[in-house]
C-alpha cells in the first residue's frame, strides 16, 4: 500500500474537468450511500486481468479494448450490450486466429459515463449553455435544468452499469461465448457484407478445427476455454467522487482497489505529473492506461508511469496511443523510444479514433475510416522497426448499425451521416466497420509476429 495516500488525498491536487456542484451537502449524502453499495468487479478479478496484460508485455497476447464513447441512459437496452459483445468477440477471434496468441478482451462499458469536453459552454441558436458531460453529471438535452450537474445521477449511473456488468457476466459465462456456436455470432446487417462472408469462412475453418478436437476428446465439456471467456470492464477516470465512493481495501491483500472497473484510465487532459487523477491512480491497485497525445512530454510520460507503477509491474500500465494519422510518424518514434530506453514494462495500445475527430460541413463529428486504419498500419509500423511488440488496439465501436464513421467496404458518405447517426458524444465504428478493422489488424499483427 502506498504511504500518505488515501482515495480522498486527491483532493490536494489540483482537479480538472470536474463539475461544480452546488449543493455540495447533496454531494456528500450521495457519495457515503455509493460507498454502502456493493462492488461492480471483485479484487481477484483486477489481479487476474493484469496477469494477462503482462502477456500483452512480452508478445504472448494481445488487448482488445473496446466499446461506447459514452454510454447513455436514454438508450440503455439488453439488445445494445449483447450486439456490442458479440462484435468484440468477433473481433477477438479474428485477432487470436491470426496471431495465435489469446486476445484480453476489455469493454468501454459498465461505467462510461463522464466525458471530458474541450470547451465548457455550448452554443446552439445564440443561447449559451455548460456542455454536456456526460449522462453520469448532467443531461444532453439542450435546458438549463438539464444541464446542471446533478449528484444523483451517480446513483443512476452505477444501477445502470451493475445491470450491464450483470448481462456482461452472463453473456460470458452463460454460454453465448462458446466458440461451438460462432456461426450465429454474424449480426444480420453484416451478414450480406464483405465483412460477414470473410467472418464466415473463418468461423467454418474454427468449426472444422473443433470438430477434430471433438474427435480427439476435447470439447466445450471438459475445457472450459471452448464455452467461456474472461470479459472485463473498463472506464476513463474522470469523475473523481464516483470512483473515490468504490475504492475500497480489499481483505485478502490490505490493498486499495476500485471495485468499480477492472480497468482505469486517465485522458489526455488529465494526465498531468502533479494532477489530481494521477495521484489517484498511483494508489489503486487496479491496472492503468493513460492516454498519450501529440503534447505528450516523453520525460514527464516516463515520471507518471513511475509515479503509478513505482514497482515497474508488468499489467500495470497500458499507454494508450492517440496521435492522429498525420502526427503519428513525426511524434510517436520519440515517444517510444524514449520509454523503451527507461526500461518501462507497459503494454503498448493503439487508439485511432480520437484524433482522428473532424467536424463534416452537415456539423456532424465524424471520422474517416481511411485515416484510422492509416495510424494503426502505421503504429504497427513504427513498433517492427523499433523491435518494440505492439500489444493493443483501443477503439470506440458499437453493435449498432450507425452512420457515424465515413469510409469503409459500406461506403458510408457524408450524406449518409444523418441516417443512424445516435451517439451522444462521438462518433464510433459500427459492427461491420469493426470487423472489417479486425481483419486488417489481424493482417498486421500477424506480420509483426
């Protein structure tokens, strides 16, 4: 356990992107009943997934983290949550398959619910409002009342993410995982794709595989690898209250743990050395990503990352990679290079989307396909020719048949964005962009091995 930390010793630091409460008795009433209520994720739990990711570290495996920019409250449904499972494990097979190593699969669910926003105030038809943070603070309705941060909506929040993790745990234990069924995991819309006729013929190839290990003796029966799957959950570390109300000593081992995720990370904005969601990461024993953009500083990267992972454990740290697909090449070798130098055990993750962001001449907030497969063929890229093992992909994706990200084997135009287009943040591929995705990652992963 750290010395001189506790999970309220942020409070000394300086706090960004954090709403301002103003019944702060309120506050407090809601933060002690989050305290009372039960854990999301359990301890062992946390130490089993960064026993995994410390595979990501040396080459034996691979992070597949992905799922909503921002979960919603309006559109909560159990039919959401199995699609967006069902395409990750789509997604996992075709990356496992490919590189032959096994695939830790991370959702952005069960707790995204707080967005950082690069401006305060929002302006829409000459009225001036604060922005919307996400469902966990206030409302994306566009009213005064709604827009005002409400504590209450933690509560909300974390009702809505224990169903999640609920349905999550019963998808992945309950026998919809099982590989014996992976010609049913093709969604309709995809099935006619490109997309879906390529998952297809690999899911035949799986099939005709377990048909032989059947002969043999090995079936879904007796290893429990064949019917059930590790699925953890993951969120940004933004809304510090929230996640101090589930940080709690765990029996066993006397250390703190956020029994709200299996995974934490911080963003780009607050990642600072001397800011307050580091200083509460570097006390939870949970693994961290931290998100490294374009102003990224290569030394004070390499002091947060010890700041938080002062024992150098492999699984600890994951850095997430967001330059861009024109920033990549000219910033990110410096980057790599200068921690690999250090010696740093981090699991190296690639994320495409976020800045990759552009605004369409519609006003819609889009991204280009094109642009995103460029950075990840060219992170994978950067990492052969630095001898450095590329461990993961990070990625803002849904199950959904949306028309949010333009490009790919659809040929989702700019006018097309209009049609589906339902995120309450930002935009995120859907089920045949991800796959089509996958295959091109698996493409590259399998070159790098």
């Amino acid at each position: 356990m750290k010395e001189n930390w506790n999970p309220n010793s942020w409070q000394n630091k300086k706090a960004l992107h954090q709403p301002i409460y103003e019944d702060q008795g309120k506050l407090k009433k809601v933060s002690n009943k989050m305290k009372r209520l039960p854990p999301l994720v359990f301890a062992g739990e946390v130490r089993e997934l960064k026993c995994e990711l410390s595979k990501c570290v040396d080459g034996k495996g691979f992070l597949l983290q992905a799922g909503d920019c921002a979960e919603s409250f309006a559109e909560f449904h159990p039919n959401y949550i199995r699609d967006t499972f069902r395409v990750i494990m789509q997604m996992a097979v075709i990356l496992s398959f490919a590189s032959g190593v096994p695939v830790i699969k991370l959702g952005r669910l069960a707790g995204q619910f707080a967005k950082p926003r690069s401006s305060p105030i929002e302006k829409k038809d000459g009225m001036e409002l604060p922005s919307y943070l996400g469902d966990m603070i206030n409302s994306i309705d566009f009213t005064q009342s709604a827009r005002k941060p409400d504590p209450e909506r933690m509560i909300s929040a974390y009702n809505q993410a224990a169903s999640t993790q609920n349905l999550l745990r019963a998808f992945a234990y309950g026998g919809y995982a099982d590989l014996s069924t992976i010609q049913s995991w093709n969604l309709d819309f995809v099935k006619k794709s490109k997309q879906g006729s390529k998952f297809k013929i690999l899911a035949n190839r799986i099939s005709e595989c377990l048909t032989f290990m059947n002969a043999c003796g090995v079936n879904n029966h007796n290893v429990r690898q064949l019917s059930e799957t590790n699925f953890y959950i993951s969120h940004e570390a933004l809304l510090l209250p929230y996640e101090t109300a589930f940080t709690r000593i765990d029996s066993t081992t006397g250390d703190w743990y956020n029994v709200g995720a299996h995974m934490l990370w911080i963003g780009d904005r607050t990642r600072g050395l001397d800011s307050a969601h580091v200083e509460f990461c570097s006390g939870i024993s949970n693994p961290i990503g931290i998100k490294v953009g374009p102003s990224t500083d290569p030394n004070v990267l390499i002091k947060v990352i010890r700041k938080i992972n002062p024992k150098n454990e492999k699984g600890k740290i994951v850095l997430i990679i967001r330059m861009g697909a024109e920033m990549i090449n000219k910033l990110y070798p410096k980057i790599l290079r200068t921690v690999s130098k250090a010696k740093l055990h981090v699991v190296w993750s690639c994320d495409p989307m976020h800045a990759n962001t552009e605004k369409a001449k519609s006003g819609f907030k889009t991204r280009v396909f094109k642009k995103i497969l460029s950075e990840v063929k060219s992170f994978f890229k950067l990492h052969k020719t630095e001898g450095v093992y590329a461990g993961g992909i990070h990625l803002e994706m849904t199950g959904q048949n949306v028309t949010e990200c333009v490009g790919g084997m659809q040929k989702i135009s700019h006018k097309d964005l209009s049609s589906r287009y339902h995120t309450h943040c930002d935009p995120r591929l859907n089920a045949s962009q991800s796959i089509e995705l996958a295959f091109q990652i698996a493409s590259n992963l399998k070159k790098f091995l």
